[in-house]
C-alpha cells in the first residue's frame, strides 16, 4: 500500500472514530427529542389527519433545518474550527473592519499567519462597506450575536432539565405511587452528578457517553419500525408536503400555535454547530447522515403510526410506544441517554463563553482547556456551577415537563434564527455569494423560522419568558462588560505614553534608572499603557533594563516556539517591547517566573546579536550584554497596572451606572494577565483611576 492510501485510510479510521464520540456529546439533545415532542403538545383530540400533518411537518423539518442549513451550509462557516454563532461573528470581524472594540482589530494584524488568501479576496463587499461606514448597524450586528449566545446559554439550561426529566418520568407509568416531587428530587439528583463529571474533559466524558448513545441511536428506530409494521404500516406517505398544508387548513389557529411543539424536533441541531471546536466538520456530518437524522424519522414515524391507533396517549408519547417486553431496558436506556442530552449543549456553552471572553465581550472567567490535541475542548468551572444551580432550579421551579418545553421552544427557534441571519452575511461578505444564490437560502428559511418564531412567542406567558430573562440578564452583564471595555480603550488610546514622551520622562533630573530587571506588563498594542507615566511620576525611577510584556491572543492551536516570543527595541537604553503570542491550546502558565524571565532573556539575547548586524546601537553589543546580565543579577520584578474607573459629579447618570456596574464585574472577574507562575515576592501592582 502506497504511504497515500495509508494516510487516507488512517485519515477515514480517524473520521469514523470521532463521529461515533460525537454521539455522546453533539448529537443528545437532538436525537433524544422524542422523549418530549408529543408530550409537549396541546393536542385536542387529533385525528389521523392531524397525526400525519405533524409528522409532515417534523420529517420536513428535520430535513431542511438538519440536512441542508446545517450538515451542507453551516458547518462550512466555522472560524478556524470553532463553530457557533460568535465564531460567525468572529469571522465576520476579522473580514471586514465591523467589529466594535478597537483593541480587537488586532486580528487584522494576524491575517498573514492564519490566511493565505489574496489581496482581491481581503476587499469589503458592498454590505461589508456598508457594516463598516455605519456604527449603527455593527452595534445591531453585535445585539444579534450576543442574543443567539444568550439563547445557546439558556439552552444549556434547558435541555438537560427537560432531557432528564422527562426519562425518569417514565418510573410513574408502571409505578403510579410515584409522585411529581420524587421525580424532580432523581433529576436534580442526576444533572448534579453530571455537572461534577465535567471537569474530566470532553473526551473522557464522550467516551463513557458514546456507548449509551449508540444504544439509544440505534434502538429507537428499530422500535419505531415495529410500530410503523404493527399499527400503521402507511405513515411514510406523510413525507408529501400535501399533508402539510391540508393539516393547517383543517386546524388554522391551532395548528399555527402546534408548531411551538414541533419545533422542539429539531432541538440540538444547534449543538452541531457550537460543538464545532470539540470535533471535526466530516465527523458531524458523517454521524448525522448515516445515524442520527435516519434515526429521528425512523422513531417518530413510529411514534406517529402508535398514537394514530392510540390518539390520546400523546401525553406519554414516548413510553406508551414501547413495547412491554422491553419497557424496562428502554426506560434505562432513555435515562442515560438523556444524561449524554445534556452534554452536548453544556459542552456547546463553554464554547460560546471562551469565544465571547477572547473577543472580549464577556467578563474574564477561567477557561481550562481539556485536550493537547483539540483546540476547542474546554471547560470553564465558575460557568459550570452555574449552569448547575440553573438547570436543578429550573427543575424544581417548573416541575412539569410543558412548562419546560414551552420555555424550550423559544430558545431552539430564536438560535436558529439567529444563524440564518449570520449565515447570509458570512455568505455575502466573505465567501462572495452571489446576491440571487444567498436569496435562495435566506428567504425559505428565514420565512419557516420565522413562523416557528411567531408561533413559539404564544408560549411566553406560559414559561417562555424564562429565556427571555435569563438573555437579558447575560445581555445587561456583556453590555455591561462592553461598555466599560470600550471606555477604557478610548482612555488608554487617548492617553498612550509615546516612545518621544517616554524618552522626555526619562531625561528629567529627577529620574533615575535604577539597578535591576523589569518586567512591565500591558495590554496596550500601540504603544505604551498610560500606568507607565503614572509609574515614573510617582515612583521617580525606571529600572535600568525594562521589558514592556504583552500577551496576543492568536486564532491557531499552538504557536511555533521560534514565534512564541518577540523582541523589540524600543529607543531608550535598556527598554525593549516584547509581546508573548499563544494560540489555544497553549498552557501560559510556567512553571515559575525564572523560567518566564529565563525565556524572554534568552530571546532578547539573541535579537541583540542579530540587531547589531543592521543597525549600530549606541552602546556596543558586549556592553548591551554585560548590562542585561547585571540588571537580572541585581534582581527581577514583574510589574503590573491596575487600573479603575472614577466617575466625577460631572458625569451623566448612564456613565454612573453602567462603569458602576463594570467596576463591580471587573472585581469580580478573573484578571486580565495571567499570574505565569510570578513568586510572590517579585510582584508589583500599580493603581491608577480613569477619570471620567
């Protein structure tokens, strides 16, 4: 065998091994929708017709929603891996100059490393223009992706509590005695177990989780095909649209208002998306084609041709379809399976939230990254707890699994809308669709998602406000975040020390440099933080050797060593600038500060020796040396600002709250330079107030 074909064949062995673990953490929430569609319905005494409309309608769903918006479009639209509606908007960022926060717009310096794309391709379209010139609608565009964010958290909330509680459900079928709080105790009880496994990584967790959900994959359909055999051997013939429209002129109102129960078929179809960055793009589609989706319109067709010969069993829609003999391994089978459910949107939440905190939109939250080899596996322990306390509250609070499910709609539908609207703009803006090709994928799906939209929004006063609150809530806290970001930004970029003042600074008589090595660290790219002119100003001294640090954020996995570290001289004896790029999946935290201070010295060593060659400094290279190796022998200190907003009683009363409530995230939120392993000893912090 050629080293070609044996490098294909392991490449195919590699795509079949990650599509099976993508059962158990992409695919639960989707393919155990049949748990709680029908029971999620407010049917009234429905007729054969109606069974085969709805069927109709879910096959049709499934199909357009999960075969060709998603599995042929979508998962094309990710950004270096990640997938999700802020990697859209990510995407949409670095092509085109929309985003909000200047300091983002360092993407655009990367593009070289990441992209080989030509000069032709980087121009703006019209509407990439159009985004750039008005401020109005980059803001609506940020409204949008933060919103579809906001949503995907509160499906993370969502599907485990309705998962789990409607497979244990099935224990007051042949257990009537059971009451409703003994089966909110065993879910809450459940999901906390779940929560408390997350820390062990994606991988481990699917898995444990990918036998269970190839069970279920695999044994519903065949139940479903016994049922289509034994009660109504005919369903398939719904698949005509005919059955569609006949459904909502017979119902009108009503079966407008049945689609908020449907919609629920497609739920987790986003989590192929969002899930992006766990996997790879042919490992989804491979599971969802050969597995999921013929497994979806296998069950439900089953399900579908029971309730025809049995129209008011759809409250227990699931359970009532199975056949005695093996009612019991199903109901085990269904209680794990709803466990793996809730994996894949808690899994899809931590990638939503690492992708919001890197693009700054987001208060900083500790973000742990599971595998060396996958970029996108992570997990992040204060989301985690929280998502926890929510998904046992929501149980407790809701009890019952309509309320849920009514509240589960909105999320589903609003996130899928959302993608569209994103999904257009990548297609118009960076892949150079044609106008009429776009209009051919915009317009049926904006028009079928947004009657799902206008049919799920009835279902607000009877718990679909929950969504709602929960996204606005996550919404006030990023604007909030936001806000204070930008402000700070402006006051730094207004502010910046410039490499002339710095040279008038340390030429006044009341400066010295004193011995030893400095570590200044910065998140300013251009130029030099305004804590730098505070600092001389009070402290009257600059060590003789200063390195101004900053940490760059690169869209790759890992960095090369020979890029991890960049040095440069920035004028004045002895002060050079020095930024620490990482990628990924890049550990920043060393081992101690020698070893940071160790890798930086040997880096500027060596651009010393290379400098000399161009340029004549105006110290000699052995004296530059000798310096150097004096200052961190005389000892080493890593400085770092702290800075803070003060509002004067000048300013207006929407400054007052909103960098009030920025001051307070920033408390509480992790610090935006990592500790590196820094001895506590050598550590230095420098206060100094924003005035505003």
């Amino acid at each position: 065998m050629s080293p070609l074909n044996c490098e294909q064949g392991c490449n195919v062995r590699k795509d079949l091994f990650l599509a099976y673990k993508t059962l158990g953490v992409v695919f639960g929430g989707l393919v155990t929708s049949p748990l709680y569609v029908y029971p999620s319905m407010n049917l009234s005494s429905p007729t054969e017709a109606d069974y085969l409309g709805i069927y109709s309608i879910m096959f049709w769903t499934l199909t357009l929603i999960g075969v060709v918006k998603y599995v042929c479009i979508a998962l094309n639209a990710d950004d270096h891996g990640e997938g999700g509606t802020f990697a859209m908007y990510s995407l949409l960022c670095r092509h085109a100059d929309i985003g909000i926060l200047p300091s983002k717009k360092v993407y655009s310096e990367e593009e070289a490393l990441l992209d080989n794309q030509s000069a032709m391709a980087r121009r703006p379209s019209k509407l990439g223009k159009f985004f750039e010139q008005s401020i109005t609608a980059r803001r609506v565009l940020l409204f949008i992706a933060v919103l579809g964010m906001c949503m995907l958290i509160g499906d993370g909330i969502l599907t485990p509590a309705i998962s789990v509680l409607s497979a244990i459900d099935g224990l007051r079928g042949p257990f009537p005695a059971v009451s409703r709080p003994v089966v909110e105790a065993l879910s809450a009880a459940i999901l906390i177990g779940l929560f408390l496994l997350q820390k062990f990584g994606t991988s481990r967790v699917s898995f444990l989780f990918s036998p269970i959900m190839a069970a279920w994959t695999f044994t519903t359909p065949i139940i479903g095909l016994y049922s289509i055999i034994h009660y109504y051997p005919g369903i398939f013939k719904a698949i005509s649209p005919y059955y569609i429209v006949h459904f909502f002129l017979r119902n009108k109102r009503q079966g407008w208002q049945l689609l908020g129960g449907t919609v629920l078929c497609i739920t987790g179809a986003e989590a192929m998306f969002a899930d992006l960055g766990h996997f790879s793009r042919k490992a989804i589609q491979i599971a969802f084609l050969s597995s999921i989706y013929p497994s979806l319109v296998l069950t439900y067709a089953g399900q579908t041709a029971y309730l025809i010969n049995n129209a008011n069993d759809f409250a227990d829609g699931f359970y009532k379809f199975v056949p005695r003999p093996v009612y019991w391994p199903m109901f085990v089978i269904a209680t794990l399976a709803a466990i793996v459910a809730s994996q894949s949107l808690i899994s899809a939440t931590f990638s939503v939230i690492k992708q919001s905190v890197v693009l700054d939109y987001f208060p900083r939250v500790k973000v742990v990254h599971t595998s060396q080899h996958k970029e996108g596996e992570v997990y992040s322990p204060e989301i985690n707890y929280i998502l926890m306390v929510l998904c046992v509250g929501v149980i407790l609070g809701f009890g019952g699994g309509k309320a849920i499910g009514n509240a589960f709609g909105v999320v589903v539908i609003m996130v899928m809308l959302i993608t569209t609207v994103l999904l257009t703009l990548v297609m118009i803006i960076i892949w150079r669709t044609p106008l009429v090709l776009a209009g051919l994928y915009f317009i049926p799906f904006f028009i079928m998602e947004g009657a799902y939209v206008s049919a799920v929004f009835t279902k607000i006063p009877e718990g679909g406000w929950l969504p709602f609150a929960v996204s606005i809530i996550l919404a006030l806290i990023m604007f909030g975040w936001y806000y204070g970001r930008q402000r700070k930004t402006e006051y730094e970029m207004t502010n910046k020390v410039s490499l002339e003042h710095l040279g008038e600074l340390l030429a006044r008589p009341e400066v010295q440099r004193v011995p030893g090595l400095c570590f200044f660290y910065s998140n300013t790219q251009d130029g030099l933080t305004p804590v730098l002119g505070h600092y001389i100003k009070n402290m009257s001294s600059l060590h003789t050797v200063t390195i101004f640090v900053t940490l760059r954020y690169l869209l790759v996995a890992k960095v090369d060593q020979s890029e991890r570290i960049l040095i440069r001289r920035l004028g004045p004896n002895g002060v050079y600038g020095c930024t620490v790029q990482y990628g990924y999946a890049d550990s920043l935290t060393l081992e101690g500060g020698d070893d940071l201070a160790a890798q930086v010295m040997n880096c500027l060593r060596w651009h010393i020796q290379m400098d000399s060659a161009g340029r004549r400094p105006p110290v000699s290279v052995e004296e530059e040396m000798a310096r150097l190796e004096a200052a961190r022998l005389a000892g080493v200190v890593h400085v770092r600002g702290k800075m803070r907003f003060h509002v004067g009683e000048d300013a207006g009363w929407f400054d007052r709250i909103m960098l009030g409530f920025y001051e307070f995230l920033h408390g509480v939120c992790r610090p935006a330079l990592p500790v590196l392993g820094m001895p506590l000893q050598q550590r230095v912090e420098i206060g100094m107030l924003y005035k505003v």
